[in-house]
C-alpha cells in the first residue's frame, strides 16, 4: 500500500512540475489571470501543494483579490 502511494505521489509530481514552471513564465509576463487558471489546476492534481498554495495567495493579491487572498491565507492555517 505505502508503494501505491509513492507512486501516485510520483505520478503527481510529474504532472505538476511543467505545470508550476508555467505559472513562473505567465507570473514573469504579468498574466496574472491566465497564472491563476494554472494554479488551480495544480492544487486540483494536488491540493496540499504549499509552494502552489503560497503562489496562488500572492497570484491573488496581484489581481487585487485580497480578500480571497486572505481566505486563502486562513483556510491553509487551519
């Protein structure tokens, strides 16, 4: 079982590395919009994905989201 896991982790990880890079290159073009479509494909793959997580927090703000920023911020601290 402890094997299954690993590998769907793996698999996951695999599926979601390209994706994050995209978000890198749509953050650096100031698409924040298109940024944040990613994002949340990555937290559907993988949903405790802190360093998308964090992303996705300051993706958030820069659209002037802040509220949903800090339910963002909240929800993760729970």
């Amino acid at each position: 079982m402890k094997k299954s896991l690993e590998l769907v982790k793996k698999e996951d990880s695999d599926k979601v590395s390209p994706l994050k890079s995209i978000v890198l290159l749509l953050e650096e073009l100031n698409d924040f919009d298109e940024s944040l479509k990613i994002i949340n494909k990555v937290l559907r793959i993988n949903p405790d994905e802190k360093e998308t997580i964090y992303n996705k927090r300051i993706t958030l703000s820069r659209l002037s989201k802040y509220e949903d920023a800090l339910i963002k911020i909240l929800i993760n601290k729970l």
